[in-house]
C-alpha cells in the first residue's frame, strides 16, 4: 500500500461500523465518543459540517481512552490541515477533488478518499488509494453496484456511507470489497440532545457485532 493511506486498513478493521457523526455541541463529543467506544466502535467520525467540529476533534483526541478520532467530509487543504492540527488520525472525504489530493500527498494522516463510480474508483487506484469511501451509497447503487465492482476492481476496498442503516448494513458487510460500513444510526440526533449515554452505547454494542 502507498504511504499515504499507511494504516488506515488498520482502523478500518477497527469495527465493522465507523460512526458519523455531526456534532452541534462540542460539550457533547466527548461523552458521545466514549459511549461508542464503550461499545465497540473505537473508530469515529466526525463530519467538518458544524462549526463545533474542530473543537470536538480535539476533545475526542485528547480526552477519550481508545478512541481513534477522524474527521469526516474534507474537502480542501485547510479543513485538512485544521484536521490534523486538531488530532485526528485519519481523514475522510466524499469524493477526490484535486487539491485535496495534492495535500494529503504530502499529509502525515491517512486519507479516505470517496467514489461513486468505477471510473472514479480507478482514478483513485491508480494514485495509490486502495481504501476508499463509496458515497453516497445508497443512491449511487447500494450494495448490488458495489458486488458488480468486486470482480473488475478486485483490488480496491470500500467503506460504503450514505443512507446505510441498521438492517441494511449486512448487505454491504457481506460483500467480499466492504471493509466496513460507515452510519449515523448509532448516534441518533434526538438521544445526543438528551444525554441518554447508556442507550448509545446500547446501539454501538449491537453495531459492533453486525456480519454480513
């Protein structure tokens, strides 16, 4: 594998569901945080769509015992640097636009970029990203578009997010090219707002184990 995405298998393999997660309320992230891990899912996300989003990043990373914090829905070369400035340890992003790309050449921190399609799954291969997000997932193909990719893009593993719920998740896990599934199910907005902790970690207990 290139250097660039040099152990991001590794926290992929973490669990077979990465939370995504939009935090509102830095306040939140760190209880958030630890209730997932709690429950087995070490590897979180968190989306760059909220201006708390740095601040929980950096919580995450330096007060949550095991979690391995990421931040999700990169987009450009600053938001990759405030980022890593902020700790996370791996980086996500819904597509591949060049800048980012040309940025996270040069990046300490593994990028996962995202693809819809095959061309673009390849554009990505051949620039040394093996690992790759598949988004939005259900509505570019689901799970039937990504076993159709397993055979010709037989060295590309995908972490599929978008639209993926609990009783969906085993579709993707089951397929041969799905390192895991990335979803928001496990942090319902409703029960972050209400603290209720113990039921999160409920959710993440129960994502923890799913199989194909």
């Amino acid at each position: 594998m290139s250097e660039m995405q040099a152990g991001i298998e590794e926290v992929l393999k973490l669990a077979p569901v990465v939370p995504v997660l939009v935090v509102d309320d830095a306040a939140t992230a760190v209880p958030l945080a630890r209730a997932l891990v709690a429950g087995g899912l070490k590897a979180i996300e968190i989306t760059f769509r909220t201006a708390a989003a740095v601040d929980a990043v950096k919580a995450v990373a330096e007060d949550v015992e095991g979690a391995v914090v990421g931040a999700g829905t990169v987009l450009n070369a600053d938001q990759l640097d405030q980022a890593v400035n902020a700790g996370a340890r791996f980086l996500v992003s819904p597509g591949a636009a060049p800048g980012l790309l040309a940025a996270a050449a040069d990046c300490p921190v593994p990028l996962l970029p995202g693809s819809a399609s095959a061309s673009e799954a390849m554009a990505l291969l051949e620039q040394g990203y093996r690992f790759q997000k598949f988004f939005p997932a259900e509505p570019a193909g689901g799970a039937a578009y990504l076993k159709a990719l397993a055979s010709p893009l037989a060295a590309i593993r995908f972490c599929p997010t978008g639209g993926i719920g609990r009783d969906s998740a085993g579709r993707y896990l089951a397929l041969p090219n799905v390192v895991c599934v990335g979803g928001s199910w496990v942090a319902p907005a409703d029960t972050v707002r209400a603290g209720a902790w113990s039921e999160i970690e409920a959710l993440a207990r129960d994502a923890a184990v799913l199989t194909g």
